[in-house]
C-alpha cells in the first residue's frame, strides 16, 4: 500500500469531516448572505433609526474575531444559565435532539452556535460589500423605478439587489470562500469538522506532514469549487432578477 498511514478508519474520519465542513459552509454562507444584504439595506436606509442599527450590527460583528464568536456562543452564553436551565434551552430538548439525530452529531448545539459566530461575522463584512455595489448605481435607475409606480420593495428587488449582487460579486465570492475556510474555527467547539478530523487522525498515525498536505488540498478543492459554484450563481441571480 503506498500510504499505509491512509487507513479505512482515517478515510471514513476525513470523509465525515469534509461532509461537516461542507454543511457547515453551505448552511452559514446562505445565511450570511441573506442577513449581510438585509443589514445592507437598513445602511442605505432613509430612516436615521435603520441605519442606525445597521451601523451598529456591522461595527460589532465587523470587529469582532470570529473565533471569539464562536466561543462566546458555545461555551460563555450557556454559562449564564443554571445548569437545569442551560441543559434545557441548549443541550437536551426536542429541536437540539431532532438535529442531533438528523446529523448524528454528539453535541449539536456546539455546531449551531459554530455557525452562528460564523453567519454574524461574515454577515456584517457582505452587508458593507452589498453596500458599496448599490453604492454604484446611478441613482437615476432607482428614481426612475420609482416614478414608474415601483413599490421601495420591488425596487429593491428588481434594481438595487440583482445590481448590488453584480458590482460586489467579485468580493462577495471571496468573502464566502473566506467563511469557508473559517469552518475549521469550529473544531474549537469540538464540531467534528475537516480540521477537527484531521487532528484526530495525526493523533492516531502521528503523520502529521503527510495529512496536512492532504488535507490542504481538500481546502484547495472546496475553496476552488464553491468559488466556481458563486460566481456561476451570483451572475444568474442578478440577471434573473434583473429580467424579471
């Protein structure tokens, strides 16, 4: 066998991990993107009191590490509770139990918080990217929208979204692969993901060179794939809704 170190049990331990990662990427990039061009909209807002809350919302996701995001949610919030209370609300009860049995993960409240630290942190950099592509719109379009009887919501979404997607989509591709790779930041909340596994298995065949540069170019791989698989949709998305 040329690796023998490349055992079943390593396979399945890495294959486990990649399918975590990729869950964990794809379940917190559309999150991300959805609240990043809601919280993008409350910036360009015409009420002091919306952009208000955009502002804040982006200064403290923006600035704040996603590890400590991370961390905070997993293991600081549940503290502020008794242990009766905690173990209810976050650990032992029919939604937590539902996801645990859906994704056979040992604790899957650890992976929700994961993704939230992850959603909020990569969420506020897109609300400041969507931002600045509607920033480029003539501002003619949107008044003419508007003269034509366009409500503010499908202006929104026939003028300012498809266009907003298009100008900042070179960013937004690369702030998502971001957060793709920042998934490796849950292995510090015990989320079985692909860093979490690769650890697990130098641990167990001490082969820490060769799995490393395995494990890299599966990052490789993903960060590569999902890239592709953005710009493929952002691209469809703002014509679709541009033509629409």
């Amino acid at each position: 066998m040329i690796f023998p170190w490349l055992t079943p049990e390593i396979i399945r331990l890495l294959a486990g991990g990649l399918a975590v990662t990729v869950g964990l990427a794809l379940l917190t990039s559309a999150a991300a993107l959805a609240l990043g061009v809601l919280v993008g909209w409350l910036r360009l807002s015409s009420t002091a009191f919306a952009r208000g809350i955009g502002l804040v919302y982006v200064e403290i996701f923006r600035n704040v590490p996603a590890l400590v995001g991370v961390i905070f949610w997993a293991y600081a919030l549940p503290n502020v509770f008794n242990p009766a209370l905690r173990r209810a609300l976050f650990f032992d009860n029919e939604f937590v139990n539902g996801l645990g049995q859906l994704t056979h993960l040992a604790i899957p409240y650890y992976a929700l918080a994961a993704a939230l630290g992850l959603t909020l942190n990569t969420s506020a950099y897109i609300a400041e990217l969507f931002r600045a592509g509607v920033g480029t719109l003539p501002r003619e379009h949107w008044e003419t929208a508007r003269t034509l009887g366009a409500s503010a919501g499908r202006a929104f979404w026939h003028v300012l979204l498809p266009h907003g997607l298009r100008a900042a989509s070179p960013a937004l591709v690369t702030r998502l692969v971001h957060n793709l790779k920042n998934t490796a930041l849950a292995s510090f909340v015990a989320v079985p993901e692909l860093f979490k596994a690769l650890q697990t298995s130098i641990s167990r065949t001490f082969e820490a060179v060769a799995l490393l540069l395995l494990v890299s170019v599966l990052y490789w791989l993903l960060s590569w794939s999902f890239a592709w698989l953005l710009r493929r949709w952002l691209t469809t998305r703002g014509r679709s809704s541009a033509a629409s």
